[in-house]
C-alpha cells in the first residue's frame, strides 16, 4: 500500500507535536494492518516517539495481545466502537505509551459479521480519548488509505486543540 503524500503530511505533524510535548504513540490495527504505524515510522526521528504496535487482524490476537474480554467481541463484534477503544486502551498498557490509536472494520470485497464493507471505527485513548465511525466506499485498497488517514487526521486535530 503507498501512503498518499496527505497521510505523510499528517504523520509528520503528528511527530513534531508529540516530541514537543514529550509524549509517546502506540497503535493497535485490524483493517489497516500496520498502514498507520507505517506512516508515522516514514518520517525521519519517529523513533522519538513511536514504541510500537500490534497488527491484530484476528480476534484471537485482539483477545491474547490487547487483552481484550472475549465477552466484548460476542456482545458487538470486532467492528465496533467498544472493541476500538479496547484495542487503543490495550496498546497502552502494552506499550506503556501516552496515546493510542486503534483501527477496526470491513476493508472489504465481503461484509463481515454484519457490517458493510467501508464500516470503520478509529479510537484515539490516552489523556483526550475519541472514537469516531466512518461509512468509507471504493475499493479494498481506498477503503484502507481512508481508514488511515482518517486515523491521523482525528489524532492531529486532537493534539492541535489540545494545551
């Protein structure tokens, strides 16, 4: 998957705003599958900030790496607001980092469990958390460069609005 230059755009600014603040990321991703990571590891001293991340495209490793409650997935699937929190909300204290972003939905060409294809929930947790749902369309490769994007874009705009 190539990064389209306004996902590396944000990925930077992401950077600079964490290393100025002393703060550290992690992620946790289904449907992106490291898309995110990615991103902010392509911009030179991401190390500073970024501690890592899991690609947990399987419930069984949302459940054994996140240390996410099978219950959780049972009661609302793996595509929803509540698994999303938990991913971030494990990526945190996996890592240990200050923020989070996890990413889960149906990157498609089928409709999982349910949910259509373009169904995405991004979860930012840390010291401001927010969870949005997007209805992405296009094909499997947009619907993942959207997730991704959409992903930076909220955790930008948080730190931008944040003292």
């Amino acid at each position: 998957m190539s990064l389209p230059q306004e996902i590396i755009g944000l990925a930077a600014e992401v950077v600079v705003a964490l290393r100025e603040r002393g703060e550290t990321l992690s992620t946790a991703e289904s449907l992106t599958a490291g898309a995110v990571s990615s991103a902010i590891v392509s911009i030179s001293g991401a190390s500073d900030v970024f501690v890592g991340g899991i690609t947990a495209y399987r419930d069984e490793i949302k459940i054994s790496h996140l240390g996410i409650d099978p219950a959780l997935i049972e009661e609302h699937t793996s595509v929803s607001e509540e698994v999303a929190v938990a991913m971030a909300q494990g990526a945190i204290k996996k890592f240990g980092t200050t923020w989070a972003i996890g990413t889960t939905g149906v990157a498609g060409p089928n409709p999982l469990d349910g949910h259509p294809v373009g169904m995405v929930w991004v979860a930012i947790a840390g010291p401001v958390s927010q969870s949005i749902e997007l209805s992405l369309s296009g094909e499997r490769e947009s619907v993942r460069n959207a997730a991704t994007a959409s992903a930076i874009a909220t955790f930008a705009r948080i730190l931008r609005h944040r003292s």
